[in-house]
C-alpha cells in the first residue's frame, strides 16, 4: 500500500479520499451512544448480507440465462434511478454531497432503503463489484439518520449529525467488510480528529463483535461460504484447498478381484502381510475393502467370493477433495480406511483416518507458527 502510493504521487495522481470535517467535539456520554450506533449497524449490515444471497438464489431460479440476469437487473434498477441517481455506482459522489448539507430524514431514510435495494439487485443479477463503498455510503445514511432520530425523539441535537454520519461509515463498512481499525483509521485520515476516530474505534468494536458471535462472516467471506468454503479465516483456505486426497493418499498399484476366493485371498494375503485390502469388480471398479483378519475368521466358506466380506462399497474419496471433505466423509462412514477413486470408479489408492488427522494437526500448527512469525 507504501509503494503504491509513493508511485502514485511519483505520476502525479491525486489519491481519491473521504474529504470530511468533524463537528462538535465529542464528549465521554457519547460513546455509548456511539455504541448503540454500532450494533444498529451491525444488525442491518447482517440483513443487507442476508438480503443479497437470497436474491442470488432466487435469480439462480428463473428461466433466465445467466448471461441476461445483468440486463434484467438493470431494468429493475431503472426506476430506483428514476427517483434519484444516487442509488447508482458505489456513491463516490453522494457520500460528499450528503456529508456536506443537511438534508430532511425522510430524504435520508429514502435514499437508504432505495441504495440497499440497489445493492441486492445488482449483486443478485451478477453484476461485478461488491460492497466496500457502497457501505461506507449506507453507513454515513445511517449515522446521519441516527443522529436526527435522537434529536427528533429528545426534542434537541444531542450528537453531530456530521460525527455520528462519519462513525456510522466505519460501523456499517465494518458489519459488511471488516477491518475495525482500517475503518477508524479511515475517519481519522477524513479528519484528523482523534476523539472521532476514537468513537469510530468503540462503534466498529461494538459492530465487529455483534457481527462476528451472531452470523460469524464478514460479505466476502459469506460469499465464499455460500460457494461451499466453510472456513472462517482467509488464512487457512490456500493449504486446506491444497492438501487433498490425491495427495495424501497411499497409492495402490494393484487391487485384488473381489471373486477371489477366501481360500485364494487367505493364500495371497497371509496373516499379518497387510491389514486390508482393495477390491475391484470385473470390470475393474472400486467393489469395497476387504479387513485381512476377517478373511481368517472361524465358520467361513473357503470356496466363497471374498467381495462378500467387503467393507465401505459405497463410501470412495475423489482425488481433489480437500482435508476437510476428507475428513467429514470418514466420519460419515465411521471408516478408519477409505479408498480414493476416479470418476469412472478406478482404484487410486487409500487413505487413514489417523494419517489424515496428523497431516491436518501438522499443517494448523505449521499455518500458527507462520501467523505468529516462528520458523
């Protein structure tokens, strides 16, 4: 971020910013009225996130290609935009317009609901983007409205409108993207008031916590958890996607028919050579795992196919799934062993349960140590 700025004045770009100033100082009492500000934040930033991936999976639904879900969309954009412009964009210019002049709460509260529902129809019909300045514009809305409904309820101004806009704009971009001290930062750098930035820093601790404890996903992560990633921490996701079946797996260079005889099986496989064994049908398709003790228990018929004594038939590993589809699939076998196959069911090779766990606990404990700066 150093270097890309140092360039950037280098090439004489002027760095587009947040140019606010900070209004009346802020007192001790305000805090908490801050807080408050920050968990209104975070329920509508939960609702906001919500909103978008039930719009996805509702478009998902029509018969519609998706390549003209984005046209669809912008014509239901069209009378948002009829009624004001600022729905459109991310609201680069809105945000300095509304910060600037006062204007009327119903207009504020128009304007939010109108840019919220902009938001969910564009990012549900597959428009690229996202929503990390489209929140700050919420947030500022919101900030702005919660200081005009506290006036309007106490019968005076008890906080800025200008402070409580600019604490609102972290609050709700933190609900919604994260980074509480990126946020406060980001008030600080618009005004240079550190008591304001210090009430930024209380609303978006409040937020991030509510957020966090109650829905647990800032939009970008959420929307890699609705794609099938259910990891948390962006961290961990390059060595869980990496760390999969094909290559954990020890691999089987020939597998054993399963109309084997017991008698031959007993005869190829001699007690304590190998503790299980795979077998394949006759057309050379995973048929089951075979436990070498149980081909020499008491009361078997010699003659009989060993694939009747076949264990898991029905439960394989594809090569690319990850640890934790590993994982997950042996706890839903209750398989101590399970064979990994392709998709036209050939044998592989196989994998344990205890090599898979002890693989999983090296890796988190190496990604720690990493994060913790210990080689």
């Amino acid at each position: 971020s150093l270097t890309g700025v140092l360039v950037a004045q280098m090439l004489g770009a002027q760095p587009y910013i947040v140019n606010a100033v900070a209004g009346e100082p802020v007192l001790s009492h305000h805090y908490l009225l801050y807080a408050g500000l920050g968990a209104i934040a975070a329920l509508l930033g939960i609702v906001l996130m919500r909103a978008v991936a039930e719009m996805e999976t509702l478009t998902r639904r029509l018969p519609v290609q998706p390549s003209w879900r984005p046209v669809l969309g912008g014509f239901l954009l069209i009378p948002l935009a009829i009624l004001t412009p600022q729905v459109l964009s991310a609201g680069h210019g809105a945000l300095h317009l509304d910060l600037e002049y006062g204007l009327p709460l119903s207009f504020l509260a128009a304007i939010f609901v109108m840019k919220s529902a902009a938001s969910v129809v564009s990012l549900g019909f597959g428009f690229r983007g996202g929503l990390f300045f489209a929140s700050l514009f919420l947030g500022s809305l919101l900030g702005h409205i919660y200081a005009d409904l506290i006036a309007w309820g106490a019968g005076t101004a008890i906080i800025d409108p200008q402070n409580a806009a600019l604490v609102g704009m972290a609050a709700f971009a933190v609900a919604v993207v994260g980074g509480p001290m990126t946020m406060a930062m980001l008030v600080l750098e618009a005004t240079h008031d550190f008591s304001l930035a210090g009430a930024a820093i209380a609303a978006s601790l409040v937020t991030t916590t509510i957020v966090r404890e109650t829905f647990g996903y800032s939009f970008s992560t959420w929307r890699l958890h609705l794609r099938g990633e259910t990891i948390k921490s962006a961290r961990d996701v390059g060595w869980i996607r990496t760390l999969t079946a094909g290559r954990m797996m020890r691999r089987v260079e020939r597998a054993s028919p399963a109309a084997m005889s017991i008698a031959e099986f007993r005869r190829t496989f001699p007690l304590g050579s190998t503790s299980r064994v795979v077998l394949i049908d006759e057309q050379d398709h995973y048929a089951g795992i075979v436990q070498t003790a149980r081909a020499y228990a008491d009361g078997l018929d010699p003659a009989a196919a060993i694939g009747t004594l076949a264990i898991h038939r029905n439960h394989a590993l594809l090569p690319d799934a990850d640890i934790k589809a590993v994982m997950s699939a042996l706890d839903a076998a209750d398989a101590d062993e399970l064979a990994v196959i392709d998709t036209h069911r050939a044998v592989l090779g196989l994998l344990s349960e205890p090599y898979v766990r002890r693989r999983y606990a090296e890796e988190l404990d190496k990604a720690q140590r990493e994060l913790f700066g210990e080689h």
